[in-house]
C-alpha cells in the first residue's frame, strides 16, 4: 500500500463527492467502465470496500466517508504543492492564464495582450473569459481581474483605478424618443439590462430609483450584447465610461446622475507572486490599465 497511486485517490473523491460513476466519469474526461476498475483496484490496495454496489447505484459506506476529509487535504497539499513549485520559476519562458469578465477581456484586453506579446514573446498568455470568479487556488487561472476586492487572506490583490460607468443610448435611438432629463422619465424609454444577474438593479435602486426586472424591456446577462444594443439603437443601457469613447453613435445621457463607481482589481494567489512571468504581466496590466482610466 506504500505505492498507492494519487491518481486513484483523487478518482475516489471525485466519485464520493459527484454520488456516481457516470457524473465522475464526465467530470474526469474518462469513461465509466474505467473509473469502475479504478476504485476496485483502490478497494483491493487498501482491502476495504469504499461503496455499496447496487442497483440505484454507489452509496459510500462509513469508512469511505470518513477518508474523504483526508483526500480533501490531500488535494490542497497538492495543489500547494503545484502552486509553489509554478511560484518559483524565474523563467520568463511560459504560460501565463489570466481571467476577466466578458467586458474586461473583449474589450479591454485585446490591446493589453498584444502590447505585452510584442515585449515579452517568449510568454504565451491564455485568457478564461467567465462573469463566475475562477479559482485561483486551484490554478484555473494565474491571474484574475475582478470588479471585487477578494476576502481570502492567501490571496494578493492590486487595486486598480475604478470604472466609471453612465447612462448611454444611440444618437439614433434619441432621435427617435428624446432624451431623458432625469430617473423619473427613464421609465417611458427602452431599457436594456440584465436578465438573472441583479447589477444593473441595485446600482439604479441605489440612486433611489425603484426599478425591477420587469422594467427591462430587452434583457441579456452577456455584457458584450447590451453594448451593441445600445449602440444599433435599441434602448438606454449603463457601460463604463471609458468604453463609450470607443463609438461616436454612442451618446452619454443624464451625465449629472453620479453612478456608482465599478472597483478593479488585479489578484494572484500568495504562493505564486514571486513567479516572474506573473510578476511581470501583473506588473504590465497594472501600468496599462492606470494609463488608460486615469
């Protein structure tokens, strides 16, 4: 049992915790047969049955619950593990994976990228695109920019100059149905906004106006799709202020209602701040971005 693989560990507690073979078997990018061996193989090195086999399928027995604690542990030490070993380098030579919000990495980063390319090309920089904060503990990402300032204490974070965002609407759309002078005529325009996601809610709620979701009359949480929306004419959004520089068809309207600023942050885990190609890209975003906002 001293040569047991980590391997099968971590296919049993993929199994425990997803409750089947089959979910496992997808999550693993394997296939179910495969994984059914596996843990047979890891009952038979440590002579204990970790399921009860049935028709419904796997239930853990007690003992099986009780080591997925210990595989638990077993996953952050590895993951600390990889984590420092990454922290250490000192090539720059590499991969670097950085994410953002869909806002951030169409439309902010595109140039970043393709400055820092054409200082550093020996650096090859991955980008995840997702609203959702991926795990910087789990290296799903080196980098991350946020509009939150992260909580975890392992966690270090830059702060960044904040996005100021305003009202804008098309010179077509207000051609056709006037502009707004205030929050209490927004109501008899065309408002685009999110569709699950409450932003764009609770910053309008907390100028004091009372809207919900039922006001919006286009809706879409692809951040992107409100821009263009605004920009063919189809109603009134809010995007950073910033980006509406971008586009002349794009109009900034009721510039003396003051919205809430969007914080930026730029975050590394702890143990991987002394790799220097993350230094060095989160050294160049730091610059780039405050060149631009400020």
């Amino acid at each position: 049992m001293n040569n047991l693989s980590w391997d099968l560990i971590q296919i049993f507690s993929a199994v425990a915790k997803l409750g089947s073979l089959s979910k496992a078997a997808k999550a693993l990018n394997t296939s179910q047969p495969t994984l059914s061996r596996q843990i047979a193989l890891l009952e038979k090195k440590l002579q204990i049955s970790l399921f009860e086999r049935s028709t419904q399928g796997l239930k853990i027995t007690d003992l099986g619950a009780k080591l997925i604690e210990s595989s638990d542990k077993m996953q952050l030490a590895s993951e600390h593990f990889l984590r420092t070993a990454s922290g250490s380098t000192l090539s720059l030579a590499g991969n670097v994976r950085i994410s953002a919000n869909e806002v951030i990495g169409l439309y902010y980063l595109p140039e970043a990228i393709t400055k820092f390319n054409q200082r550093y090309p020996e650096i090859q920089v991955e980008i995840d695109i997702s609203n959702q904060s991926t795990s910087l503990h789990k290296r799903d990402a080196d980098i991350a920019l946020r509009m939150f300032r992260p909580t975890q204490p392992e966690l270090i974070a830059k702060r960044l100059p904040n996005i100021e965002l305003n009202f804008v609407a098309s010179t077509d759309y207000l051609q056709r149905h006037g502009q707004p002078k205030s929050l209490q005529e927004i109501d008899q325009h065309t408002l685009i906004g999110y569709d699950k996601d409450s932003q764009f809610i609770k910053a309008i709620k907390q100028l004091g106006f009372p809207v919900s979701q039922k006001d919006f009359y286009l809706k879409t949480d692809f951040l992107p799709l409100q821009i263009e929306l605004a920009r063919k004419g189809a109603g009134i959004t809010i995007t950073h202020k910033h980006l509406i520089k971008q586009w002349d068809e794009l109009n900034e309207i009721m510039t003396d209602i003051t919205l809430p600023n969007l914080e930026f942050w730029l975050v590394c885990h702890a143990d991987v701040q002394h790799n220097r190609r993350i230094r060095v890209l989160m050294t160049f975003l730091t610059t780039y971005m405050e060149e631009l906002l400020c």
